[in-house]
C-alpha cells in the first residue's frame, strides 16, 4: 500500500494534518507530526499528548484520517485507517520528529518566509505516538482531483 | 458559542485572511474522519464562518451527512492556534457572503488564468459552537510579526494628500504627486498606478514608488492577476499572502492541466515586488468608468484591511478624476496636418548617430538596440523625431498629436496625455539621448542630445 515513493514523501518533512472521529460523529482536527513508515501498511505518527478529546477518540482503536502536505509544492496525499496502538514516544521518535520539523520549518522559511521562531509554536507541550493501520490512500494535493483513491487495500 | 470565555470571532480576524491554510476535519455517516486543507474561511458575523466550495470533494459530501466539522486557524503575526467546532447551517449561490469568497476564488483563478475553470460554486456558512485556543510547546513570541502599515488612516492626512493633489498642475506632477504622497504620509512605500489603454483591455503602468526599475510601461490584461481583478472587477481586492495565493493556484491549474480541462498555462508577470506578501489594488473611476488601477503591495504578510483599501480607493478617485478632467480639458479639435511628413526620413543626419529603430507593426521602438517603448507611445517618439530630423523641430503641441492619423489614436478616450508622460518617463528612466521636457500646458519640447539615426522597419 505505501511505496517507496509515499514513504519518502511522507517522511521528508511534510505538514501533517489529523482527522479523528467521536462516538456520536464529532469530527475533530489536530496536527501530526514526525511521520515514519514502519511496514507495508503502518505508519507511527506523534501527535499532541495533552489533546485529550484526540487521546479518547483513538483509545480504542479508533479511526483516523492523516494527511501529509509538501509545503513548497501543496502535494498532499491522505491515508485511513485506525490506531492499533497508542504509547509513549520513543527516544528514536523523538529524534525522528526533530528532523522532520527541522526540514518542515525551514520550507515554510523559504517558501513562505514565516521565521521559525514562530512556526515552532504549532508544535505541542508533549508527544504520544500512534500506530496506524492504512487501509486507504488518497491523492489529496487541491484540484478537481482531490479526493480520488490513489490504491484501496484488499478486504 | 462557548469556549475561551473572552474569545471572540473579531479576535480572530487575522486568522480569516488566508495567510496560513486552516485545517478542516469532518467525519462520513459511517464515522471514518477526512483532513483536508482550506485556503480560506470567512467571518461571516460574529457566529458564523463562511467555507469556500470549488470542487464536489469528500468534504462536501460528508457534510451532506453529517453537518459537523472541525477547523484550526493560525494567527500569521503570531503562530497562535486555534480550533473551532462548527454546525453547518446553508449554503449560499448568491449574496453577499457568496460574492465575497468568489473573490477570493477569483484572484486564484487570476494569478494562474483559469478564469475559464476555476470557480466559487458554493459558500458554505456554519455556525461556531466553540473556540479553543491551542497549547504550545514554545512561549508567545516578545514581538508578534509585523503585519501593515498599522497606524490607521485619518482623514487629515487624506486632506493633506488630496490638497497635494488639488495644486498639480498637469497630469505628470499628479501622478508623481499621488505615488510620493502615499508613501510620505501613508507608509506605502511601494506603489504602482497603472492606466487603462486605449482598446480598453490593457493595464499600463504610468507611476511608481519604490522599486529599483521604475517599471514605467509594464503591462498587465485586465483580469489577469491581483491588479487586473481588481480592474475587471471594478472593486478593490487584497490578498494577504501573494505567495501562498500563487502557490495554491499553481498546484491547482497543474491538477487541472493533469485532467486534461485546461492546457499548459502560461504564468501572468504581474508589475512590482517579487517577494511581495500582501497586495491590495483598487480601481480608479471617474463617472462610472474605470480609469485605471491603484496598487500597494509590501514584503509584511497580512499587511492590508478595509481601511487600506478606504484610503486607496479616495486617492485613486482623486487621480481619475483628475485625469478625466485633464483629458477633457484638452480635447479640443484644432485642423492641423499630420506631425509626420510626407517624406520620411529613414536615416539621419551624420554617420555614428544613437540609432533608434521603430517597427511599423506595432510601434516597438529599440534605442542602439535597447527596448524602449511600444504601442502609442512608441509612434508619438516617432512622429517627434520624423519631424525634428525634417526641418529641426522641437517645439510641439499636445493638441497637434492628438490630431495626427500616423498614432492611430481613437477618437474617444486616446489617453495621448498618459501616453506622452509614460514615453516622458521611459526616456528618463532609460537615460535615453532623447528626453521631453513640459514647456507649459499642453506643451512640450523634444530635446536631442547628439545625433540620432531613425530607421523605420516595415515588418508588415
């Protein structure tokens, strides 16, 4: 499901956007962060550790929408699925992140000339990390063809 | 709407101009959530926000079933987040709320061209159930990001200004009057003034303030980009982030070229700063009619709001009517023979001359090779020289151009004042061997530094 091409792409630094769902249907959107491919269909994501609405809504293997966007180019890709594992960062995670918000911040620098002194402030107080099943990919960069599955996984 | 007790909408306001995209989650009947992100969200009143709908998305449709959703905004002075949790109320085709998203959906469409296939097809309006400030790992910056000109407009200094204006006594001073005062007692420090062409279709610049080429004669189609907008449009538009607007628009008429919709695009150069974050350009109008268009534009993201675009339409309304005036002033017939004589000379006078080459197909003019000019004012510095080289002319009248048939000018509206200070300005600008010098009203001498060589290349 994630080819060498997405895992590149999704490891090199892109803006990360989550969306989780409420048992009654609530959306609710959070940033994501440090995104690594760690097999064919899982990815481990960090997000915001003291977003408690987000922490209960993927508790339970809840579903999760993330999408990664090139700050330079506005690309996006979308993947779906749900969070097998919620856990503590690792020191590897949290030395992955640094370098992903490294180069995140400094392509919003040169694209859009935002200092970083400011763009560190979306990061959160603290991590936690997801594990996350893919079972759908979407081209998500704006067009008339946004939205369209790039590779659905098999029933 | 609940949340952060002292939070409103207005406190948000820098959020709602598209500097940074927000974020948007909403969620299908089934319960499996979509993130996407949205160029912009509008304040609609002090409850509710407006979301743009170009395309049929996963967004649209989910809300069709499930009328929620979830959105983050970035404050761009200072990287404050927030998320709102919005209800979904209507949808509006029209009205004001529409129009307003449609512009922004138009300037995108205008940066890229593709007017022809880019958008607005709904507004979405929804109602804010809560704010909440995000948490950050980094403490609030000491300073937030500058962001305008920031010390507000009074009208004293607009009456300063438009008396400025009010003892210019010819339409070059006024234009160099305007784009200086907005400057000195506005804080705009760049500025373009840009005049509509004869044909009606084109925008041309006329005056600048600011730049390190003056850009005198730098063109741009009326609808093409910010300033082409706001004059096609007849109504001031202001972006907030000229280069995420271009960005956006870019990758979105690549999807539309991948689909096969639109062809390969050409990029619309647009006059002025490069770099520029912000740019607000209003029309200039005189009795219904578009003149031209003001612009202002700075490297400050978020930099321009309705007072910007209040002053900038009083002092652009100023200008056009002034120039209105002027040109009414001075269209009085008078018979008078053609400026160009009979016989031509294709050469000039003495061998080693400046050689300036005009070519008849459109009047481009190139000073030792140099591009000069075009268009009318490129057939004005023609008929000048043709006569100064036939009998040493350098006396000469506006009123005498105006009824030349060698410029081609239209009998309505032939902006041959514009058109003389633009040539006036180009030949400063380049330091060319030829200037005009204003000798009184409606008067001017062609002064001639050495021998020039004029060669008329028939091309047609």
């Amino acid at each position: 499901m994630i080819d060498e091409a997405l895992q590149a792409f999704l490891e090199r630094g892109c803006a990360i956007i989550v969306g989780t769902v409420a048992p009654d249907g609530a959306p609710h959107a959070q940033r994501g962060w440090g995104c690594s491919v760690v097999g064919p269909d899982t990815v481990r994501v960090l997000l915001d550790a003291t977003d408690d609405v987000l922490r209960a809504h993927l508790a339970d293997g809840g579903a999760i929408a993330i999408t990664g966007a090139d700050v330079r180019t506005l690309e996006s890709v979308q993947l779906k699925g749900h969070v097998r594992i919620l856990e503590g960062p690792t020191a590897d995670d949290l030395e992955r992140c640094r370098l992903h918000n490294d180069e995140l911040f400094e392509d919003i620098f040169v694209t859009d000339h935002y200092p970083r002194e400011y763009t560190e402030r979306m990061e959160p107080p603290a991590y936690v990390v997801a594990v996350i099943d893919v079972e759908e990919v979407y081209d998500q960069t704006p067009g008339p063809g946004a939205g369209a599955p790039v590779r659905r996984s098999a029933p | 709407m609940t949340g952060a007790a002292h939070l409103t909408l207005a406190d948000l306001a820098p959020c709602f101009e598209g500097a940074i995209p927000a974020v948007i989650a909403t969620a299908s009947a089934d319960g499996t959530p979509n993130v996407t992100y949205l160029s912009k969200v509008r304040i609609v009143d002090g409850e509710r926000v407006a979301l743009s709908n170009q395309f049929f998305s996963k967004t649209a449709k989910n809300l069709v079933d499930n009328p929620r959703a979830s959105i983050l905004l970035i404050d761009p002075r200072t990287y404050d987040q927030y998320r709102l949790t919005l209800q979904y109320e209507r949808t509006d085709r029209r009205g004001p709320v529409f129009e307003r998203l449609r512009i922004d959906v138009d300037v995108a469409a205008a940066l890229e061209g593709m007017q022809d296939v880019y958008r607005l097809r709904a507004a979405d309006i929804y109602r804010v159930l809560d704010i909440e400030p995000l948490p950050s790992a980094k403490p609030a910056p000491a300073r937030p990001l500058p962001s305008g000109v920031g010390d507000g407009m009074d009208a004293g200094r607009i009456a300063q200004l438009s008396t400025r204006l009010g003892r210019c006594p010819d339409l070059d001073t006024l234009v160099a009057a305007a784009v200086d005062g907005l400057a000195d007692l506005f804080g705009y420090e760049h500025s373009l003034l840009l005049l509509l062409d004869e044909a009606g279709t084109r925008l041309f610049t006329i005056a600048s303030h600011g730049y390190e080429a003056e850009g005198v004669g730098s063109e741009v189609e009326l609808g093409d980009g910010i300033i082409g907008l706001a004059g096609a449009r007849c109504a001031p538009v202001t972006v907030g982030n000229v280069a995420q607007a271009t960005k956006y628009s870019r990758t979105v008429r690549r999807a539309y070229e991948d689909s096969g919709e639109i062809g390969p695009g050409r990029e619309v150069p647009v006059p002025g700063l490069p770099d520029a974050a912000s740019r607000c350009a209003v029309p200039a109008m005189a009795m219904g009619q578009l003149v031209g268009v003001l612009t202002v534009e700075t490297r400050l993201p978020v930099a321009y709001g309705p007072a910007d675009e209040a002053v900038l339409t009083v002092v652009a309304s100023i200008l056009a009517n002034a120039i209105e005036s002027e040109r009414a002033r001075v269209r009085e017939a008078v018979p008078a023979g053609p400026l160009v004589p009979e016989e031509q000379p294709v050469a000039g006078r003495s061998a080693g001359a400046v050689t300036v080459r005009w070519f008849d197909a459109d009047g481009s003019t190139f000073v030792d090779g140099e591009y000069l000019i075009k268009g009318v004012a490129g057939r004005i510095l023609r008929a000048l020289l043709a006569q100064h080289l036939a009998d040493g002319r350098t006396e000469f009248t506006n009123r005498e151009l105006r009824l030349d048939p060698s410029l081609e000018l239209p009998s309505f509206k032939d902006n041959l004042e514009s058109r003389l200070i633009l040539l006036k300005r180009r030949l400063d600008e380049r330091a060319a061997p030829v200037r005009i010098e204003k000798t009184g009203r409606g008067r001017f001498r062609l002064v001639v530094a050495g021998d020039i060589r004029l060669e008329v290349v028939d091309d047609g």
